[in-house]
C-alpha cells in the first residue's frame, strides 16, 4: 500500500498551510476570557515592553507545549515558523533564551500574583455553568516528585525516594480537574509542607465562585490535626487518611464484631451487551507456578468510632476499613493477615462505604499528576532555581488549564443536549495529548485578508464538530 517511489521536494509560493490549527481557538478563547489584558494589568516584571508584554511571555510558553513543545528549546521552531507568526498575528515572539530570562525575573510575590490571576479568570469560566456544576467543590491536595538530572539548580535536594530534585504541591479541583494551585519545593520537603495555606486559598476561591459544599481531601500526609477544628468552624468537609497509630489500631481491635459491615464495592461500568470472559491472567500464572509470595485479598470490612486528635478540640469520625488477606506461596496458603486504613472525616451524613469511596476517588488526581508531570511536561524543571522553576511550571501548566476552560465553555443545551453534555466531559477528562491530536494538531491553510485571518481546515476528525460548537461560543463574550 505505501508505494509512494517517486518522491520530489519544492518550495511552496502562497501555499501558506500550519500543522496547529487549533491553536487559533486557543487564542480566541485567551481573548474572550481577558487572560492577556489580566496578565498584563497584574504583572510588573518587564521595565519597558519593547517588544514583548508580560502576556506574550506567559502564553509564547504555554503555547509551545500545545504545539507539541516539550522543553524551552522547541519555541525555537515556533518563531522561525513564518505561518505560526501569522496566524496569531505576531511579528515576532521571544527566543527560547528570552524565555528562560523571563522566568529568572520572578519573584515569589510574582508567581502566586499570576495564579491569582489565572484563578480570577478561572471564576468567569466557572459562573458560566449551570447550576448542578455548584453543587459541591471537591479539592485534593498531593506531592509529586519532579526528578532533575541538573547539578547547579538551586532548591533541589534529595527526596524520600533517593532521587535528586524538586517537591511540587498540586491542589486541584477534582469536579474539573483544574489545577488551582502550584507550589515548587524542595526536593527533601514533606508532602503537606505549606499545603494548608493553599488549602485555605483554594477555599476560598471555590467559596468565591458559589459552591454549595466544599470537601478537602488528602493522604495520610495531609490529615494535619491542628488545621481540622478551623476547617470545620468554617462548615467545611474533609476526609483525609490518618496513620495507623498504636492507640488507634488498639481501639480497632477492641471494636466489637457486631459493629463491623462487609463493603460491597460496585462495578467499575455497566455491560450493556452480555459480559464476557476474562483473559488469562498471566502474570498471576507465572507467581503462581515459580511459587513467589503472593498477597490477596480476601474480603473487605468497615467500622467507625468516634476520635478526638490531640491537636484538636472537636472529637470527630474516625472511618476504618478492614482488610482481610491470605499470604499464599505457590498454591498453599501461609497465613492470614489483616491490615487497617483509617478515615478521619467530619462527615457525619454519608455512609462508611461512602466516605471510603469518596477517599479511594482522590487517586484520581494521580492522574491529573501524571498529565502535569509526562504529558504537559510542566515539571521538567529547566531554570536555574527554585522560584523560575515554580514560575516555568505555571506557565506550562496554563496549558492543561486552557484545554480545560475550553471544555467547560462547549454549550450543551438544545435537542442534543444529553449527547453534547457526554462530549463535553470526554472533553475535560482528555489525556492531553490526545486533545492535542484532536483539537490542536489540526492541519490549516492560513490565509491573511484585509480584516480577518482565516483558518482553513484541511483535514477531518469526528471532534471538529465539539471544535466549531466551542469556537462558536467563544464568538460571544463571557457574560458573568
């Protein structure tokens, strides 16, 4: 099938054609939200702008890893693109050098300025979702490690894991998947180091924007006994793990039997034709026949108590799951074992299963960690300190921001509401890089008249038509 033989190379004349399309929708959507104008009026880091405004620092980088960038050095493709230029209507933007200076101008007042900024903009995306979008707020809170091969970089150290690098703090709204808050640190730095600072911020944003509840959730790291009475002084829900301390294992084991439920926990989707058999299990088989330890799980058991933590005043709910194992080798059963994971939660309404499931969801932000860390690349880390760091890392991840906006700003309404609806949120749970095959990596004619600049598409995917509805309403200003 791939004959092709006879294969020539020419120099196009006015065929002016650009394998990033979608960038024009991106761009739309910054101008529709004020995000440029906002940037510019907060931000004071440049004494003249000649040429380059804040804005244009800001998203030259953004821009980059949505156009496929990974690093600093891919903006060097973007700004010999004389297409690129064009269809966003920039006679030049900054060499990857520039931009790496531009990080280094930042202080810590200027990093959390620009997430303030983000987050403002964030509260008129948010205000034009219906009314069900308000019910509840979810944040979670979580570290990761960002790894660095550099020698000279200020603020790295070595974290628990052994590796040399950096100790991000993500505070996320899981409702969207947004991450509202990052905080760069260092590398040897505990996860809920600062993390109840930017809890409350993130409180209050969400409190801000209308939210009906709010529920904090977070590790075992993160369950902070002396922030828990003011939280819920202020009508907050939280659920966080708290560690198997000997007081509490030893309060668990005295629990009587009649107060232990078996947890039922419901199937991950709905067969909607006739189930089908499992595979082989291989790597199951292969433990199995070379006779290596092998823990399962038996079944699944949950009781509650009632707690007061030292550092607090308020007794509150201790939730504890039960897990029931057999330690087999080969195909013989060694002994049973049990192991113990408590829930201190302030939640006195939901079900035991129900706060352990709600515990359980917060893995997902693992995921949005994993987009922010390999699929945007935001934590590659590639100034020369901690503060530039923390402000490259913002940056970028304005990029896995705006594929967000632009999902929650496609209308779902009309005939085909419940289908659109449906599209909208594959959308906002997009891994990023198949929203850039999608949305962004869409190939284009551009073509330059006298009041517009128009995006001829030149190709076909079945999102073009999510595409045309989201640009269609970014033709409207928002209306907040």
């Amino acid at each position: 099938m791939l004959s092709g033989g006879n294969i020539h190379y020419d120099i196009a004349d006015r065929g002016r054609g650009l394998a990033y399309g979608g960038i024009g929708g991106m761009q739309l959507l910054v101008r529709q939200t004020g995000l440029a104008k906002a940037i510019d009026d907060e931000l004071q880091l440049l004494k003249r702008h000649l040429p380059y405004f804040e804005s244009d620092h800001v998203l030259n980088i953004a821009y980059n890893i949505l156009c496929n960038g990974d690093c600093l050095e891919d903006i060097e493709r973007l700004r010999n693109d004389e297409v690129y230029l064009d269809a966003l209507e920039a006679e030049r933007i900054p060499d990857p050098t520039t931009a790496g200076d531009f990080c280094r101008r930042f202080t810590k007042g200027d990093v959390e300025a620009l997430m303030d900024v983000i987050n403002n903009i964030r509260l008129g995306v948010w205000r034009k979702q219906p009314k069900q979008f308000f019910e509840e707020a979810v944040i979670d809170a979580d570290g990761v490690i960002a790894e660095t091969s550099g020698e000279c970089k200020e603020g790295m150290n070595i974290s628990y894991k052994g590796t040399w690098g950096y100790h991000p703090l993500v505070i996320s709204l899981a409702n969207t998947s947004e991450p509202l808050y990052l905080v760069n640190r260092s590398g040897n730095c505990t996860s809920s180091e600062g993390a109840a600072r930017y809890i409350d911020r993130a409180i209050d944003l969400c409190d801000t924007a209308g939210f009906g509840n709010i529920l904090v959730r977070g590790d075992t790291d993160f369950s902070q006994t002396r922030h828990l009475d003011r939280w819920d002084d202020r009508g907050v829900l939280f659920i966080f793990g708290i560690n198997a301390m000997p007081n509490l294992v030893e309060i668990t084991d005295n629990l009587p039997d009649g107060l232990w439920r078996p947890l039922l926990r419901p199937a991950g989707y709905e067969v909607k034709t006739e189930p089908r058999c499992r595979p082989v299990n291989v790597r199951e088989r292969i433990v199995i026949e070379r006779e290596y330890k092998n823990i399962r799980l038996s079944s699944e058991d949950v009781a509650e108590f009632e707690y007061s933590p030292v550092k607090c005043k308020k007794t509150y709910r201790i939730v504890v799951l039960r897990k029931n194992l057999s330690v087999e080798r080969g195909e013989k059963v060694l002994f049973d074992d049990i192991r113990y994971f408590f829930y201190i939660t302030n939640d006195h309404k939901s079900s035991r299963a129900e706060i352990v499931r709600s515990a359980n969801q917060r893995c997902n932000q693992e995921n949005l960690n994993e987009q922010l860390k390999n699929g945007v690349k935001a934590m590659r880390m590639p100034v020369d300190n901690l503060v530039s760091n923390w402000a490259y890392m913002v940056m970028a991840s304005l990029a896995w921001t705006l594929k967000a906006w632009f999902a929650l700003l496609v209308p779902a309404a009309g005939r085909w509401k419940q289908k659109h609806k449906a599209e909208k949120e594959s959308v906002l749970r997009m891994e990023f890089k198949k929203f850039r095959n999608a949305f962004i990596q869409v190939p284009c004619q551009i073509v330059r008249t006298g009041r517009k600049i128009l995006y001829r598409i030149l190709s076909w995917n079945h999102w073009l038509g999510v595409f045309f509805r989201g640009l269609t309403a970014l033709r409207h200003p928002l209306r907040c």
